[in-house]
C-alpha cells in the first residue's frame, strides 16, 4: 500500500500546511487535501464538520511536532487533541 494521507476541513485551517509538512517528513507519495477525504473514510472518527475544523487547527498547532503518532499502517487515525468546546464540554 503506497503511503498516503487525507486531511479535510474547513478553508484556511492550515490543510496545505500539514500535508507539506507530513510529505516532507515521512516521504508520502500522494497528498489529498479535501472534504472529500472523509467520505472515503479516512477521518471515520470525526463526524461533525466544528470538530474536524478544530482537530485540523489542533493538528497544524500541536501534532506536527511527531506527525508519526497520526499515522499507522498508511492511514491518518485521530488520536489528535480537539477542543473542548467541539467535542460539547
């Protein structure tokens, strides 16, 4: 399976941003950046577009830090922080 990762939200969250930095790190050969990434199931998880916002701005400001603790086996998982207010606290 060729290395690949999917990152979706909402305009100027940092999407391009992300997936530049993941491409130069770990050696993807394909980038998707869309809404359409998470129809394909790649953020499975995240269902509601406020939280997959929020989890993408925590992604750009947090996790590029170690961008391998997103991935396993090829595919993006979201164990990212999202904020409190997007998960109803």
């Amino acid at each position: 399976m060729a290395n690949k990762i999917g990152i979706c939200g909402h305009c100027y969250v940092g999407k391009t941003t992300v997936g530049k930095e993941l491409s130069q790190r770990l050696g993807y050969d394909f980038i998707s950046i869309g809404d359409h990434c998470r129809e394909n199931g790649i953020f499975e998880r995240i269902t509601d577009d406020w939280e997959l916002n929020d989890y993408v701005q925590g992604f750009v400001t947090g996790l590029l830090q170690n961008p391998r603790d997103l991935i396993i086996d090829g595919r993006t998982i979201c164990q990212g922080e999202i904020s409190p207010k997007s998960r109803g606290e």
